[in-house]
C-alpha cells in the first residue's frame, strides 16, 4: 500500500491485519468497527468476510440484529496513488444486490449462501432497520463512485419491495474512502480534544498511583479556571456528559449559587464546593520549594465540574486570586477505565437517559447544525448549553421529544410511545434514528409534526373543556382517536408510511425527507396542519392498531399497511393538499454532497 501515507487509521489497519493474519477485503470489517464501534474483530472477519472468487461481487456481508443493520461491502486497496477508485467497483454492487435478495437461494455459491439466507430471514423478520451499501477503499472519494452508487440504492429499493417487512427500511449507500476512514478513526480515538501542555503553579500536590491509573489531587486558582473556559469553551468538556448548563437567577440554581459563592465568599470557595474531575493525557509533578510545585499537564477534559468551570466562567470579571477551587487530574491508558471515570464522575448528578449520549459525535454535529435553524435550540443530550446566557426557553427542542418524533417517523411507533428512554440507552434503537443522514433539518420535519399533532390534541382538549357541545362530529372523532394511548405516535408514523403518496415520487430513504425552506419549529407545523387534519378524518380506519386502547407492535404491523391503501385510494381526491403540501419539501441529492 505504497499510497498509504502514516496517518492514524492506516497504522491501525495494518496492525489489525497482522494480528489476525487478514487480507485487503478486511478494509470492508476494519470501516465497520469504527462506523459502529464493534469489539471482537476476528469473529466479525470470520462471518462477515466473503471473499474468494465467488463472492458474486460481495466482499463483506455483515448481518447484526441485535442493532438492526446489514453492510454489503464491496473492498478495494490501491498499491499505488490514484486520483480515485475504479467506479466500475462501486457498480457491482448492483451484482451484489441482485444475487444476495433475488436471486434463488439454491443458485447462490456455497460460501455465500448461509451468509445470504441469515440476511433475508432477518429481513423477513424485521430484524433489519438500516442496510448500508458501501464501497471501502484507500483512495480519494469521487463523483463518478457517488454517481454510480445512486443507481446501487435504487437496485437494493427494487429488491427490498420482494420483502413484506422491508417497508421500514432505510438505505444507505457511502463511499468510505480515504478521508472518511481517517474522520471516523479520529472520532473513535479522541476523547480529549484539548491536548496543548499547561504550566499551572500549584501550592501542594498527592499523587495516587494504581496499575491502570494514576492521579494528582491539588488546587487551581479560580481565575486559572475562568482563562481556560473562555479560550477553550465547550471543548474543554470534550469528555463530559453535560456541558455547562447556566446560572439561571433563581435561589434553587445551583449554577448560580456558585457563581454567588465565587463572587462573594471567594475565601470559602474551596470548602462549599465539591471541585473538579478532569481527564489528562499525561501529567508531571516538580519538585517541592519554597514557592510550592510546578505541575505540567497535557491535554484536559473536564469530566466532572463543568458547573463550576462555567459559572467561575461567568463572572463580570476574573475572580480573585484566594478562590482556590479542588481539582484530581487523572491519566489511564485503559479505555474501560477512562468510559467509567466518565460514567461514575456523573452518577451523582440525577443523569437522564440522553446524558450519556450527549458527547456522540452525531449530537455534536446536530447541536452546531442546529445553529442555523431560526428559533430552535436543541439539547443533543445536554440538559442545557455552554452559555451563561443560555436559558431553556419555548424554542428548546427537548432529547426525549426528539428520539420520539424520530423513532415514530422511521417506524417504531410503539418504543416511541411507552420506551422512550431505550431510544437513547439502547444501541440499536438510538442508532436507528441518529444515523450520520440525521441532519437539524429533518429532525424539524419529524419535530414539528408530533408537535402539531399534540397541539391539535391541547386545542381540541381546551375547545371541549370549555363547551362539551362545541366540537363538530370530525373534532369529536379526532379526539377520540388521539386519547388512545400513543395516538399521536401512531400517526406519525401512519403519515410517514404515507409520504410517497403525498409527494408523488419514490422515497429511498426517509432520513433525506425535510422542508426546501429552512423552517423554524413553529413554522413547520403550519405546513403539517393540513395533512393531520386530513389523516385525522379517516381515524377511524386506525381502530384495529390499538389493543386494549393502545398501540402494539403486533396491531400496528397489522393494521397501518391497510390504512396507507385507503390514503392512497382517495389521492386523487386530495390532490389539491397533496400538491401543496409536497411544494414544501424537499429530498436531500446526496449526490451532490
């Protein structure tokens, strides 16, 4: 691999390939560890790798239920540099397709045939939610490889229709080239992102030495605190499940009880607070003398303690030099170690489900696209912001909300309605529905319609309460419908499984749905209105997804395909707010990304 240059994932995947004796196909396995951060390599190679000269253009097949996702992969390494990849490599996937859903299972070669079969019975089973399509390579990434994998997405649609549970299934065809191997390594590998080298003069110093960690527990001046938060910001919480939340003006806010602390009794700051928890890379203890010790860091992530890095933070002006504020910088090598300190540093603090999720680099990504989204503030996890002057406000889009508008739009209606907190502690449900498609702009598209949708419910509500004889006969079906525990999930997903039908065309993937104009919140769920009120009417024709007044899987499953024929029965009939309504959106053209 003369081409290869020393970068991190390079070294990695030539170390993996050494250590299990592995060929170049192993690329394929090596992009799946770090696209869904997988433990045991050589039982992955021994399942999923095909190879061979029968492997009908199917280098990788990768089956995990579990998360609900299959990878067909088709690996290629370059020995020399090239400008890009051979396209034509990238269009036999459409072999692969054809021969791994359609073709009879008899006629498929011996070695694929088990691997195949597992494939379709998961997907007969439901057991597949996303079916990646990739083509893994040491080259460049390049718009002739983009071009072709378009067409690979519109076989796998085209074969997927064969199957009855297929429906929900969303298509992803990547080209995980050169620059994307090395984005997906570094995520993998960074958890502290602040990694300069710091001289900070300490009074004192002990250090605690064990096998798998050690640590120097001393004090730091306040205003060393306030300096870093305002040269670094949020990345100095890199490794921390919350950034700083705010000090809100209120006595119960304990952000704002240390910001008083901190400017009033910066004397007594070090024994009414309980200090700081950071992540080092390395660490160096001087000498005591006369004017105390010399303690040299490298790198830093705040663990435990961005309230009170923030707030310090937050004064008018640097604190003075008697706030001395307890610190433990600890070092470890051990990856296990390193995801405790994170995890135990937090307990403490009544975590919610999403925390421990709010340092994934998708909820990194959503929060900084969020920026751009008029009237909407988006949590990724976080209970609050990095900003003193950040309050939750009605603009706040809460995680939970979030995970269930997504997880109902792509399918899941019934975890959406009574598991809401699986949608971000379990894997494969979190994963289902934040995928690195999840952009800010289709979590306003699914947002926005389970928000219009319990609107609708609070109006209806408020109208009925202050007159029980003022609803008409459609608002009185319409509340009926939406009393019915996990109506209002139902029904996204009800419209989800409709949107081919309002749009007119084919929909590869649902993530790729949003509005052409960048909507707040708030304005998308005018746009909503006119469909709900629509798919309201025809409520009743939902009454077989419900047991006992709530939705289940199995009553869903039975009842929505039926529904979604009446939709599209009446199309014509609709055409008028079909029409408008698809003026609205767009379908994102990843190829011209």
């Amino acid at each position: 691999m003369n081409n290869m240059n020393d970068s991190g994932w390079v070294n990695a995947f030539q170390a993996m390939k050494s250590n299990y004796g592995l060929n170049d196909d192993s690329i394929g396995v090596f992009a799946i560890n770090l696209r869904f951060d997988l433990d045991d390599i050589q039982t992955i190679v021994s399942e999923s790798v095909t190879g061979g000269g029968d492997d009908r253009k199917c280098d990788v097949l990768y089956v995990d239920k579990e998360r609900q996702i299959a990878v067909i992969a088709q690996c290629y390494i370059s020995r020399k540099a090239r400008e890009a990849a051979p396209a034509n490599k990238a269009s036999d996937l459409n072999t692969a397709i054809t021969w791994l859903l359609s073709t009879d299972i008899d006629s498929l070669p011996t070695g694929l045939k088990g691997r195949a079969s597992e494939l379709r019975s998961a997907i007969d089973s439901g057991e597949i939610k996303q079916f990646h399509i990739w083509y893994v390579h040491n080259l460049p990434c390049s718009e002739n490889v983009k071009k072709e994998l378009l067409g690979v997405a519109s076989t796998a649609r085209t074969a997927l229709k064969n199957y009855s549970s297929a429906s929900d299934i969303n298509i992803f065809t990547d080209e995980i080239c050169e620059s994307y191997l090395s984005k997906l390594y570094m995520q993998a590998e960074r958890t502290v992102i602040v990694t300069e080298e710091f001289i900070i003069p300490v009074s004192d110093a002990i250090e605690i030495v064990e096998s798998e960690w050690s640590a120097i527990v001393t004090t730091v001046k306040g205003a060393w605190l306030y300096d870093m938060y305002h040269k670094y910001r949020t990345d100095l919480f890199s490794a921390n499940l919350r950034g700083y939340l705010g000090s809100r003006d209120s006595d119960s806010n304990i952000n704002n009880g240390i910001k008083t602390t901190a400017h009033e009794q910066s004397n007594n700051f070090y024994v009414y607070n309980n200090g700081i928890t950071a992540l080092v890379l390395d660490y160096e203890i001087g000498k005591r003398s006369k004017n105390g010790r010399k303690l040299t860091i490298t790198g830093i992530s705040i663990v435990n303690g961005a309230q009170t890095t923030g707030s310090i933070a937050s004064l008018s002006e640097t604190p003075n030099d008697d706030l001395l504020v307890p610190i433990r910088f600890v070092k470890s090598h051990k990856d296990n170690i390193i995801s405790n300190v994170v995890r135990y540093n937090n307990s403490q603090n009544k975590l919610q489900a999403a925390d421990f999720r709010s340092t994934d680099s998708i909820q990194d990504r959503l929060r900084s696209e969020f920026s751009s989204i008029p009237d909407a503030e988006y949590e990724g996890g976080r209970r609050g912001g990095a900003s003193d002057a950040i309050k939750r406000s009605k603009f706040t889009l809460p995680s939970y909300t979030v995970g269930q508008s997504l997880a109902a739009f792509h399918g899941d209606p019934v975890t959406a309605y009574d598991k809401k907190s699986e949608l971000w502690t379990n894997e494969k449900n979190y994963r289902h529905i934040f995928t690195d498609r999840t952009t800010a702009r289709h979590i306003v598209f699914c947002y926005s319609l389970l928000s219009a949708i319990n609107t609708k419910k609070i109006q209806l509500s408020k109208k009925q309460k202050s007159d029980p004889n003022a609803l008409t006969s459609l608002e009185n079906l319409s509340l009926s419908f939406l009393n019915k525990k996990g109506a209002g999930y139902l029904l996204v997903y009800v419209i989800s499984q409709c949107m081919e039908i309002f749009i007119g065309k084919a929909i590869a993937n649902r993530f790729d749905l949003q509005f052409s104009k960048n909507l707040s919140p708030t304005s998308a769920e005018k746009v909503w209105l006119p469909i709900i009120d629509m798919m309201l009417s025809l409520s009743n024709q939902l009454d077989a997804a419900f047991s006992r007044d709530r939705i289940s899987n199995e009553s869903v499953s039975k009842s929505v395909p039926n529904f979604v024929g009446v939709v599209g029965s009446i199309s014509a009939l609709q055409k008028e707010t079909f029409d408008q309504f698809s003026s609205h959106i767009k379908l994102i053209d990843h190829s011209k990304h």
